[in-house]
C-alpha cells in the first residue's frame, strides 16, 4: 500500500489525551468514512459480512466507504458489495489513485486514469439503482498534477451525477496554485475535501486542522470538509501521526472530541475519515 500522505511536513508536538473507559458514540452532526484499500475482499462473503458488521456497529458507526475500484473482478462484485452496503446504511464511492497516471504508463503496465473513468461510467450505466457508485474519491499525492487531474475527473463525474472528492495534506494552504493556495484552489472542481490530519490525539489533530477549516469556510462556507485520521503502523513518525499501537476506544473517544469542536467552529465540517480498514480490522481495546 502506498504511503498515502503518511508522511508529514510539520511535526507538532502534543500531550496525549486519556483513554476513555467505554467507546463511545459520534456526534449526531458529523459522519464517519473509511478508506477500503483492500477491495478483494469484496469476493469472499465472509469477509464482507465482518467489514458490515465492524462498520455498523451502533458504536462507532459509519456512513461512507471510499473503495478502491478494479476492472480486473467484473461488475458481479461490485454491484453485490454496493447492494448490500446500501442495505446496512453504507455508500460506496469509487476510490482513485494511481502514480502510474502520473508517470504515463501505458494501460497494459496498470490502470491508467483514463481507463479507470471509463470502467465507472460503463458500470455506471449497467448497474441497478440500488448498485450504483455514490461518488468519486480522488487520492492522487502528486500536487503539480492535482490540478489537471481533479478537472479531468470532474468531466466524468459531473454528467453522472457522481459527487467528487480528493484527499489533500493538511498543508495544502501553503501550496501555491494560480492566484491562491492548493486548498481554494481545487474547491471549484470538488464537491468535497478531505484533509490529511494525521495526529494520534485530538488536541494536536485541531492544532493542524484548525487554519485549513477556517481557509477552506472563507472562500465557501458550504463545502462540506472532512478531516481524516491514520491507523497505520507502517508510516514515519508513528508515534506522532498514526494511532497505531494505541486502543480503539482512545481513538473513538478522540474522534467524538475532534467532531464536536469542529462542529462549533466550522458549519461545513462533514466528519472523520479513518484510514484505513485493514488496519482499523486490527484495533482492539
């Protein structure tokens, strides 16, 4: 798995917060997301029912899955796993990203973005009402490029209806881009943002998430805006970035703190996405 933002740019010290006793539930005002790399499990019927059972659990319940899409399992899968999460109250959107897009590969080295954009809208347009993607997540870290990238995606999107998202540092507002910064820049083309606030306590994770909220309300106070936390152990910095090796109730209890501050400083705040599944599955405690 890539590193996915993993690493930082600004290491912010922070004291840790207490572990709660009892794992408790999300504010009513924020939704929670979860990025599904590992989307073969969608083959195996077992392997599902864990992920729905884990992901509707009335303790730490969540509402959308970012699941990285392959051409390569058929349309079969997909429109079974769709159905089903659409059943338990989930919606899946079709995770993107790739370097070989940036490095221009050719399709017969992997997917290109080209041919990911056409797998949606061929599935798109094949798939029952109760199948179908819910929206398009763009995780492309190459910055020169996300530009052009998002524009591009946004062609497809937009005529199917598809809301568009992407994943950007926490330090996109200090990216220059055209006449302002990465974080506005990009807000014309996406219907959402999620921003990479990789900290392993609430406190510090405000500290980095506070000035993208305000940048990102000043230009438009409607665009929903989702923060996002890390569970990997194979990053730099673990112990200042990732949740790894720390109970799951001390990061519920921190996502409860994270969301209810946010609410009240933000009107566009939309919730805590958790990266990711497969190592949110090993979490205990």
């Amino acid at each position: 798995m890539k590193m996915h933002w993993c690493t930082p740019l600004l290491a912010l010290a922070a004291p840790v917060l207490s572990a709660p006793v009892a794992a408790p539930r999300s504010t009513a005002g924020s939704e929670r997301a979860i990025w599904l790399w590992n989307s073969d499990i969608i083959q195996d019927d077992s392997q599902v029912q864990t992920f729905l059972s884990l992901m509707t659990n009335s303790d730490h319940p969540f509402q959308t899955v970012l699941a990285l899409i392959d051409r390569d399992m058929g349309n079969a899968p997909w429109q079974s796993f769709i159905k089903k999460c659409n059943a338990a109250g989930l919606k899946v959107e079709a995770l993107m990203g790739d370097k070989q897009w940036i490095v221009g590969q050719t399709s017969e080295d992997g997917p290109t973005l080209e041919h990911e954009l056409e797998w949606i809208k061929k599935y798109q347009a094949s798939a029952s009402s109760d199948a179908k993607l819910a929206g398009i997540h763009l995780d492309a870290e190459y910055v020169s490029s996300l530009v052009s990238i998002v524009s591009q995606v946004k062609e497809v999107a937009q005529p199917l209806n598809l809301p568009l998202g992407a994943d950007l540092p926490f330090w996109a507002n200090t990216v220059e881009c055209e006449d302002s910064t990465l974080d506005t820049c990009l807000l014309n083309n996406l219907d959402y943002v999620t921003f990479m606030t990789y900290r392993n306590t609430a406190k510090s994770l405000l500290g980095i998430a506070d000035p993208v909220l305000k940048a990102v309300k000043a230009v438009d106070s409607s665009k929903p805006v989702w923060l996002s936390v890390e569970t990997s152990s194979e990053c730099s910095d673990v112990s200042l970035i990732s949740y790894a090796g720390k109970t799951l109730n001390n990061m519920l209890s921190d996502l409860v703190t994270v969301a209810t501050s946010a609410e009240k400083s933000s009107g566009n705040f939309a919730g805590v996405a958790v990266h990711s599944y497969k190592d949110f599955l090993t979490m205990s405690g």
